[in-house]
C-alpha cells in the first residue's frame, strides 16, 4: 500500500520513551510508526533531519477573540498563532462578544470561525440564564463544558446565588459534562476592593491585596462544596497560589473528581517581575509571590497538576494601561 507522505529521519515521542523513527500518514491519519526500513511507500517523502516529533499539543484553555473583540485577533491569528507553537487542538472560553451562552450564540461563534481557524476547536459555554436551556446547549450547540466565572457574573448566573449555582452544577452533572472554574470569590473581591479605593491607593501593591491568595481559596472551597453536593466534575483554571493548591489538594484526597491547570506565567514569572514590567504583567488572578510558584512547582512534578494550559487572551497595550480601579 502506497500512502500519502512518510516522514523520516526523526526523534519520535512515545509513552516508552523517544526513538529514532519515522511516521506513514495515509489522508488524515497516521497509519504507522516505525523505524525507516519498515516505512511503506509513499507519494511524498520528507526527512526532518533528526528534529523531534511530537503530538499536536491540546490547550484547553483558550480565548479566542473575534465576533465583536476582532480588534484584539481573530478566529485566524489566534489558530494559527496555537498552530505555531505545536499547539493542534484548543478550547475557546466563552467570555465573547457576544457571550457565548446559549445554542444560538454557540452556532453563531462556531459559523463566524468555519474557514478562519487552522486547527481543532471546541468550544465551551456559559451558563444560561435558564439553567433548564443547558441541556439544548451541549446536546444541540455542541458546548464541551461550562465554563463559570466566580469572580463577576459572565453569562446567565450570578456567581453570588448559591441557589442557582446548585442549580447549575446538578444539570452540569445530569449531562456528565464539567464545569470550568475561574476560582475568586466575589464578595471577598468586592470587600477588598472597596478597602483599596477608600484607602486612594491604586498602584500594583494596591491591587495585589484585592485578588489575594485567600480569594482563591475561598472560591475553590465553595466550588467544590457546590459540586459535591451536585454530583458534578470540577477544573480548577489557572491555579496561582500555595492556598489554591491545598484547596484542591484536600478535595483529591477525598476522592472528588476534581482536575487543575496550571499556566506557564503563574509557573515562570513572580510579583517581582509585575513590579517590574507594569501594568503589562496584570492577570487574573495576579501574578504571586516566590513562594507561591515554588508551591505550583512542586504540585507539578508530584503529579497533582493535571494540565498545563495557556490562558491565552490578547489585549490592546493601551486596554492593559488603564487605570487599576
């Protein structure tokens, strides 16, 4: 059988280690991995010069811009910026313009990205301001998950109506779908900033006590409390302190179906460099201290992270240098 193109001469990864290899593709599907000798023919051959091959990486935490926030990227830069970096399939949040939370909005995101994006995308949902409507969004609209931001309302659901949260995370559960956390507690959020703007302060020290470690924590405590309660699966997004990670450390303990992810500025840059760079380095949550990243460290290569993900969301320099409060 003559496939359609070999590659050869390459370092191929493997659960069993790295071997010197090659890779038959036959249309969309790679048919055989194995030494030169034992390649089959092929239409095109190519040789990578010993290069490494790996599996197109998954990032499942992705916010692609287009729709109305085109003028940040588009459905196009932002793929092919994934496909650059190895990256072959992504997870699109829903914090769009229009929110994506409801099968109309789903199709519209999915139609406004056919023929633009350059690699796998699936695409997550908020949830609806009718929690019974969730069911059509994943069975019709195609949604993976739901994805809930804790720390102001996105989508259909104040995160501050525990009520409605239950509500949520049962039907999340009926449908054996997860539900993606931006883990900060809104009240205490609130409370914090409400002390920054009395106190007229508003430089990065500032701004750094309103998302502390503790409003981490408190969210996932809650989270997870809702969850159990429903019977539902949880993702920790882009877990930033030593707070966090005993969060949801205890939850794994007893045995809750619990995951977290980690993002590479949380893992490579600190406080300090916030303190440096400027308004640039803001995230949410923020960049912490030396010992908190020690602590995602460690949890990583204990094996305690499940997922290393991006965060991936471009801004305009200019949206960045706005005022903190």
């Amino acid at each position: 059988m003559t496939v359609d193109l070999v590659l050869k001469d390459a370092k191929v990864f493997t659960p069993n280690g790295i071997f010197e290899a090659g890779l038959a593709i036959d249309g969309d599907r790679i048919v055989k991995v194995a030494r030169e000798a034992n390649l089959p023919p092929a239409s095109e051959r190519m040789s990578l010069d010993g290069n490494l091959l790996l599996p197109g990486l998954v990032d499942i935490h992705v916010h692609l811009r287009g729709q109305g926030l085109s003028y940040k990227e588009d459905f196009y830069t932002g793929t092919a910026a994934a496909a650059a970096g190895g990256v072959t399939t992504v997870a699109d949040m829903p914090n769009n313009m229009p929110v994506t939370m409801s099968v109309e909005t789903v199709k519209e995101r999915m139609k406004a990205a056919e023929g633009d994006v350059v690699v796998n995308v699936a695409f997550y949902s908020a949830f609806p301001e009718k929690i019974e409507e969730a069911a059509s969004i994943v069975l019709e609209g195609g949604a993976v998950a739901f994805k809930l931001f804790m720390s102001k309302k996105v989508g259909g659901v104040d995160p501050r109506d525990s009520q409605l949260l239950s509500r949520a995370f049962k039907e999340a559960a009926s449908l054996q779908v997860p539900v993606a956390v931006h883990a900060e507690d809104p009240n205490l959020l609130e409370e914090r900033r409400a002390e920054a703007l009395r106190s007229g302060k508003s430089d990065v020290e500032a701004y750094l006590e309103v998302p502390s470690p503790g409003v981490e924590e408190a969210a996932i405590e809650r989270a997870v409390k809702l969850a159990e309660e429903a019977g539902a699966r949880i993702h920790i997004c882009h877990l930033s302190s030593s707070r966090g990670v005993r969060a949801v450390s205890a939850a794994k303990r007893r045995g809750l179906p619990i995951s977290c992810e980690v993002t590479p500025h949380h893992l490579l840059l600190t406080v300090e460099d916030l303190k440096s760079i400027g308004a640039a380095a803001l995230v949410n949550p923020p960049l912490r201290s030396r010992r908190d990243v020690d602590s995602l460290w460690r949890a990583l290569r204990a094996g305690f992270i499940d997922v290393f993900a991006s965060d991936h969301a471009p801004h305009r320099l200019e949206e960045k240098s706005l005022p903190i409060w």
